[in-house]
C-alpha cells in the first residue's frame, strides 16, 4: 500500500489533470454541475454492481471514476468563487469530528448502538427539524423505509425483539390478504390491496433491518439471479435454434432448474 506522501501525490495529480481538461478539452469545458448529475448517478449505480460482485477490480476502477466527478464539481464551482476542493474535504473534515465526540471530545460510546444514538442527537441539535430529515426524496422506496427505520431506531422508537417484528408481518399478511381474492387473482379493492401491499413491504423491510438483512442488497442480488437464470434458457434456445418465444412453459421450467443446477455446482 502506499504512503500518505504517494496518496496526496496521486490527489494532487488529479486536480491537475482536471484543471487541464477544464481549460483544454472541449467536452470537459462545456460541462455544468447540472449537466455532470446524470453521469454521477449512473457511476454510483457501477459502483454498487461493483461492490455486489465483490469485484475489487471493477471497484477500484468505479471509484476513480466517482473521484473525477468529485473533482469535476469542486473546479467547476471555483470557477464561479462558490466553493473549491479544499472547501469541501474540510467541510467533511469538520463534520466527522463534530459528529464524532467519542473520539474527538469527552463523549463515551463503546458500541455501535451508542455511536448511531449520538450521532442523531447531534444532527438534531444541528438543526434537523426532524430524525427523519435528510433522506432524499428522490431515493428509491426500498432503500427510503431502511434508511428511516434505522433512523427511528437510532431514538428507540423500534420493537424491541424480532418475533414482534415478524408477529407485524404476519399481521400485515393478513390483511392484504384479505384484500385479495386469492383464487380470481385480483384484488378486491384495488386501493385497499395497494395500502396494505405497501405495508406488508414496510413490515419485511423492517424484519430484515432487525436481522441484519439489508433488503436493497437482497433484492438486488435475487435480481441477478433471475437475470442470469433467465439469459440461460435464452441460450439454450439459441443453442436449439429456438427463440425463447418457441419453447413452452414446461421446456423453459426444465432449463430453469438446470440453471439451478448449475449454479449449485459452482
């Protein structure tokens, strides 16, 4: 690994690098914080493939990727006096001191839990109207029910055994059963069965928190199960000189299992 001289060598070395395409590459001169914020979504989205293959490689690649951007921002913001790098890593600098005053002051905290409880009283004291505050809007809704039920568990407002949490989901169950005729396939009131189908997602979200689960990964890891089942009867057809659309039901089921099997194997 290097040493803190080779680190700030290689930051230094990007801040230059972005300070000549700034003044020298057409494309780099014509960016806008605005137009850079779509390009940083979808980096943040590589990075987390990245960190679900456990690909260390790709990683590496993907943060040097988010690097940039970062960098990108900060020059562009210079350029109009608002803010420059240096702003922003002291910012963060001083935040994480301040935030962490069982390290940095006379605040004791030897677990986890008691870390997390602190760092919500501080953020309130801050100025945060409210615990919940600081979640984007715009996060997607799995990730938005984790994040606020961690949150409210950072104040104790949680139950405080998992058999409670799992009593809710089998509560919750049952009502958007109850919404549903099971043996027509549809709902019986449509609204209804909407309210209570979130609530029993809300419910298992909440359970998989409480057992160390985080559900954004889960499902995004069964999503690529799927996917790569699902390519696998696509080549096996291919192979048969088939499209997927020839094979019935029962043949895509058998070369579902055998993609099952497959993975087994490995």
């Amino acid at each position: 690994m290097h040493t803190t001289q080779k680190k700030l060598q290689a930051f230094e070395r990007l801040l230059t690098i972005v300070d000549n395409l700034r003044t020298q590459c057409p494309w780099d001169k014509k960016q806008t914080i605005a137009s850079l914020r779509h390009l940083t979504i979808e980096e943040v989205y590589e990075l987390s493939e990245a960190i679900l293959q456990n690909n260390m490689s790709e990683l590496k690649k993907e943060l040097g990727d988010l690097a940039l951007h970062l960098v990108l921002y900060a020059r562009i913001a210079s350029e109009t006096q608002e803010f420059d790098i240096a702003d922003v890593l002291n910012f963060i600098c001083d935040k994480l001191i301040h935030r962490h005053p069982h390290i940095y002051g006379k605040v004791k905290a030897h677990s986890e839990e008691e870390v997390k409880e602190n760092w919500e009283k501080i953020k309130l004291k801050e100025g945060n109207k409210s615990v919940l505050a600081g979640i984007p809007a715009s996060v997607p809704a799995l990730i938005k029910a984790y994040r606020m039920q961690e949150k409210a568990h950072g104040v104790g407002f949680d139950w405080e055994h998992a058999h409670e949490v799992w009593n809710k989901v089998q509560e919750e169950l049952n009502e958007f059963q109850q919404c549903v005729d099971i043996q027509q396939g549809k709902a019986t009131n449509l609204a209804k069965a909407e309210q209570e189908f979130g609530d029993l997602l809300f419910a298992l979200v909440n359970y998989a928190r409480f057992i160390g689960i985080n559900p954004e990964d889960a499902l995004e890891k069964t999503n690529q199960k799927f996917l790569r089942r699902f390519q696998f009867i696509e080549q096996a057809a291919k192979e048969n000189n088939q499209a997927i659309t020839d094979l019935t039901l029962e043949e895509m089921n058998f070369f579902w299992e055998r993609a099952k099997k497959a993975e087994d194997l490995v």
